[in-house]
C-alpha cells in the first residue's frame, strides 16, 4: 500500500512538504501526482482537508500557462451540472471515462513496445490476426441478431382473396 504525502498549507498561503521537511510550489504537486504520488493537503491550523482546491489550483495554472486541456465550450457545460440532478452521475461518469481512457492508453503502449523491441513482421501479423478475429466475432453476432430478428417477424404467407 503507498503511502500519502502529507502537505501542509500555512496561512501565509506556503505549502509544506511534511516527508521532505521543506516549502513546496504547487508545480512540485504537479510533479508529485505526475510521479504517480498519492498526496493529502490539509490546512496547518485547522487540519482542513485542501486537496481538492490545490488541485484545481494546479490545473489552474496549467490551463493558464500552455495549450489548455479544457475549451471554454467544454468548462460551460461541466458548470451546468453543478447543483442538477446528475451532477453524481456525471462526477462518476467522467472519472470512469477517465479510467478507461487510461486504461486504453497502457494497453496501446505495451502493444507498441511489444511490437517494436520483437519481430515486426510477427507483431504485425499478430496484429492482423486479433483484427480479423474481431471481424469474425463481428459477423458472427451480426448474422445471429439478423436470423433472431427473421425469426420473430411472422410472414403471412397466405394468398389474398380478391
């Protein structure tokens, strides 16, 4: 189990590094959750959980100083779940979209890695392989939903009387 870094927030608005015994900026937060750091900030006096707003504060500064990650258009919308019925549900849904983007991103660098440290030509048809597999598996269940669904429709197939 990894351990919380615990930072200290002073009044005088100086973050604390208690594991490092020195003053922090919040671009050595950035680099604490980029090195994949679990941290807590909590105020010096009080023991106020901060996390939460010294993290927005990061992303902040991040949006201000590059390429923002968040358009005007996107922050417009995510302010109009705020107070509303699915604000949980949203709050969930993004954390999980996060996760499974994550996810994703893992499993494509571990195929590129694979597939450059191997025998591309192997990799490649591996790959080809798994793609065509999934077409298959498409089809499958392509021709499956189509003979359920003839199945169900009922042809009356007899002669009209005139």
């Amino acid at each position: 189990m990894s351990m919380v870094r615990i930072i200290k927030k002073y009044p005088n608005r100086r973050l604390y590094d208690t594991k490092l015994s020195r003053y922090i900026t919040l671009a050595n937060v950035r680099e604490l959750v980029m090195q994949g750091i679990k941290i807590k900030v909590v105020d010096a006096v009080t023991n106020k959980g901060l996390t939460r707003s010294i993290l927005l504060q990061v992303i902040l500064e991040q949006e201000s100083a590059g390429k923002p990650l968040f358009t005007t258009e996107i922050l417009s919308k995510m302010i109009r779940f705020y107070g509303g019925s699915v604000q949980g549900a949203f709050s969930s849904y993004l954390e999980q979209s996060l996760d499974l983007f994550i996810e994703q991103q893992t499993r494509v660098h571990k195929q590129i890695k694979d597939m450059v440290s191997g025998n591309p030509v192997e990799s490649m048809a591996e790959l080809a392989k798994r793609n065509l597999d999934i077409w298959r598996e498409f089809q499958e269940k392509l021709m499956r939903t189509s003979r359920r669904a003839a199945n169900s429709i009922k042809i009356d197939e007899t002669p009209k009387q005139d």
